[in-house]
C-alpha cells in the first residue's frame, strides 16, 4: 500500500469476512407498498423487519451498495444506547416517557442479541463486556455516579478499582473505570446483509443503487429514484450521517456528519492477546476524544478514532491513532496494520438521536451520536412501530421535533476546530494526571 491509496468503506476490514449479500438490484419501475424506507443500514432493515411482521408491504431504497453507510463501516461495539445520563432523559421527557427509554437504553444490548438468535444472523456475535477507562478522577466520579442511576433500572454496570481496570485492559495508563458485561460486538457488515437477507426473505423488497432523488406528495407519497417510483402511505427516512443527499429539505441540518476512523491489525498472536483485552472485551479510552477497540473473530485489533472532514482517507489520518494504541500497548509497536477505512457519524444537537413526524406520513429516524449499531436497532424496531401506527404512548422512544444546528453550512470549520481544542484539553490533562 502507498501513502496515496484512499481509505472509504470499500477498504474495511468487514468487506473480506462477511457472509455474502443477498441479491438486490436497482429499482426500475413504478410500483407501490404501505411504506418506504430510505437507507439500508441498520435502522432502516430493522424498521422493515417489524413492519412486514406488522403485515404492511415495504420497499428499502438504498442509493448505493448494501452497508455504504455507517452500518457497513462500523466498529461494531454493542453497547448500552446511550452515553447520557438516565436522571438527563428523565429530565427531558418526564417520569414516564423517560423512564420508558432508559429501560430501553440499559437493554439495547440484549435487543440485538436476542434478534441475532432470533433471525439466526450470521454475524459473529461475542457478548464478552465493554469496558470504558477513567484517566481522570472526574471521569471515575462521573462513572460511579452513572453506574448507581443505571442500577435503578435494572442495568449492570460495574466500576472497575485500578486493579480491576488494568486486567481488563491490559495496561496501567488507568485510574480505573466502567464494565458493562451485557455488551459485546458483532461484524457489522454482515449484520447488514443478514438483516437484508431476512426482510427479504419475508416479503421486504430492498433496492440498491437507488438513490431517492424527490419526494412527491400525493393523497400519500411518491418517491421518486432515477429510473423508477414507489407510490406509498408512508415514508421513513434512515440516513443518518449521509442525509445531505435526501430530498426532505431541513432534514440535513439536525445532524453533523462527522468522520471516524478505523484500522485493524494483522492478527495477533496467542501471546499478545493474552495482554492486550485479554477477556476480549470491546474497550473505549474515554477522553473527549475517544478511542475505541475491539478484536475481530481472527484475532485482529480494530482501532477507531475521530477522522478529518472528508470520505476518502489517506495513511496519515491514522498516524495519531496508532500512536496512541502504542502508548497504551507498547507491545505493539511493531505490529502490522493492514485495514484502514472510516466512515460519518451523525451527531445532534443534544446528542440524543431522534424519531420525528416531519409531516403527516413523513417520519424519521436517525442521530446515534456514535452508538447506532445498539440504538439503531432498538430506534429502527421502534419506528417501525410508529410508522405502523402504534400510539406514540406506547413507544419506548418519545417522537420529538430535533432542533437544527444554526450554522450548519460551517459545520467543517467548526468540527476541526472544536477538534483541536478537545485534543488540546485531553493533552493537558493527561499532563496534569
Ligand atoms: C467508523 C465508524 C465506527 C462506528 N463504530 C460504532 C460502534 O462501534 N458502535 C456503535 O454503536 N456505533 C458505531 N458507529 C455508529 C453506527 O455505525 C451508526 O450509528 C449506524 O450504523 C447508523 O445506522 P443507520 O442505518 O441509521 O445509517 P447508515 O448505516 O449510515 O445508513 C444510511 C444509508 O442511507 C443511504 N442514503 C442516503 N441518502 C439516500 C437517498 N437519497 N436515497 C437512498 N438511500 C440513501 C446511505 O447510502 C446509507 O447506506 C460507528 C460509525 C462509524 C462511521
């Protein structure tokens, strides 16, 4: 490889290891179903998976191939929903809703793993524990008040002493931290390609390199591709971190797309994995810029990070990267890093992803914030529900009306700059500590 090769989601490691993708074409008719869903990642299959056992007939229309997006790129950590704290959610959408979402959010992890058994997908499943470190004495503070909140919920998470942390993960860089054994991780592509396997199976009919390219109102909707239409009641829209390119004007501005990216290692050895999350455990550096491992089933490492502001990668946006995973393994420095390749992730502004009626028949689903592979799963099942018709009292995800970002159109210079200045808080600290 030359430092000239471009990194995107046709370089991840997940494209050599999955199970194959079903059959799919592009749309080249016009036809009709109860619903459109727009993006074939993993809210999008999961909505289609509950309408069609709802008994409504569904169309996915995916402009590019099956898992372009985040899902195909994803680092695949299952973890509890959200990173907010559940007095927060109470906060914001009172006693009742609230508490309807953090019993969904402490179980996002069992969610997946159940419908993993439960459509039998063939997606390397390992419900080994996720473990976040604390470099700092707040953050050790800030976990152990999340821990007791999350318990009154019936969600297990353990603060780890130094000790503890240190076996977890293999190096003494820590203070301590934050164990959640229900999480795990999965092969995120082919948890793509078996959710579509599924739904097709079912009746869903999925459409690749089918861009929507406008929506036409009519006594429902008409959702238009280059080549074909899909005459529908409803549409829900799952695009996540590449909604620039949806027709639903505004839509756009509620989420930053902002880069992250990845790279594996060549497999490790027996003995450095014995060192290294030696419980393999999926593992997060928590700072304001985190670092985020796991192993994938042969054994390599996968390391993620932020990335710059754009698609395509070159070598030297992982450079900072690996330096970092060498300074918490040394062991390995002379490892060989044969993937690289990152992705978008949609933030928010209140860093909750959101269910939105747009307009009558027009919904929304999207915003993970960097933890869709779990709430994607739980908020795709969930608008499906919704798009269904199920009473909004009745959803564990309140519909809600997301703000905007004001200056959206300069959201580059100001992810880079916000960019610099966490790193320079996370550098200063980690003198301090
Ligand atoms: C590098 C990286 C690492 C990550 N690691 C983790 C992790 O370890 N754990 C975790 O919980 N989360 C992680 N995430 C986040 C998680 O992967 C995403 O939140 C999740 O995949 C979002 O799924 P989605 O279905 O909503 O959107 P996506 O998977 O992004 O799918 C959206 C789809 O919409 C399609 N689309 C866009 N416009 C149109 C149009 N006009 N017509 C038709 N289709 C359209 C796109 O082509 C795309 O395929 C990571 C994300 C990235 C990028």
């Amino acid at each position: 490889m030359t430092s000239t090769e471009l990194f995107d989601g046709r370089s991840a490691l997940w494209m050599q290891t999955a199970v194959a993708a079903p059959d799919t074409a592009p749309l080249l008719e016009s036809t009709s179903a109860d619903v459109t869903i727009i993006g074939a990642g993993f809210t999008g299959l999961n909505a289609a998976l509950e309408l069609i056992s709802q008994g409504l007939t569904v169309c996915v229309l995916e402009a590019s191939w099956l898992g372009f997006g985040a899902s195909g790129r994803s680092g695949g950590q299952v973890n509890v929903g959200l990173n907010l704290d559940p007095a927060d959610l109470i906060g914001r959408f009172g006693e009742e809703a609230g508490t309807r979402l953090v019993r969904a959010v402490s179980n996002t992890p069992g969610t997946v793993f159940d419908r993993i058994k439960q459509f039998g997908l063939r997606c390397d499943p390992v419900q080994n524990g996720w473990v976040q470190s604390a470099a700092t004495q707040s953050v050790l503070d800030w976990q152990a008040a999340l821990a007791e909140d999350f318990a009154k919920y019936g969600c297990e998470l353990q603060v780890l002493s130094r000790e503890k942390a240190r076996a977890a993960i293999g190096s003494d860089k820590y203070l301590g931290g934050l164990f959640c054994p229900t999480a795990g991780t999965l092969q995120p592509l082919a948890y793509t390609r078996e959710l579509a396997r599924v739904a097709m199976e079912r009746g869903v009919r999925l459409h690749t390199e089918s861009a929507v390219t406008r929506l036409e109102k009519t006594n429902g909707w008409k959702v238009h591709t280059a080549q074909g239409s899909v005459s529908c009641k409803k549409v829900l829209v799952c695009t996540n971190g590449y909604t620039e390119s949806t027709p639903v004007p505004g839509l756009e501005k509620k989420v930053v797309p902002i880069r992250s990216v990845l790279a594996a290692t060549e497999p490790l050895s027996a003995e450095l994995r014995a060192k290294i999350l030696p419980g393999e455990v999926s593992f997060v550096d928590k700072r304001r810029l985190i670092l985020y491992m796991r192993y994938d089933r042969d054994g390599r490492l996968c390391c993620g990070d932020h990335g710059p502001m754009r698609d395509e990668f070159t070598r030297t946006d992982y450079d900072a990267m690996k330096k970092r995973v060498v300074e918490i393994f040394p062991a390995l420095r002379d490892t060989r890093w044969d993937y690289h390749w990152g992705g978008r992730i949609a933030f928010t502004k209140d860093s909750l992803p959101f269910l939105t009626e747009i307009e009558p028949g027009l919904v929304a689903a999207m915003g993970y914030n960097g933890r869709g592979v779990g709430m994607g799963t739980v908020l795709g099942v969930e608008a499906g529900r919704f798009v269904a018709g199920l009473d909004k009292e009745k959803l564990s995800f309140p519909v809600s009306s997301p703000k905007a970002f004001a200056l959206h159109r300069w959201h580059k210079p100001g992810v880079n700059m916000s960019i610099k200045w966490y790193a320079l808080r996370d550098h200063l600290e980690s003198v301090r500590a």
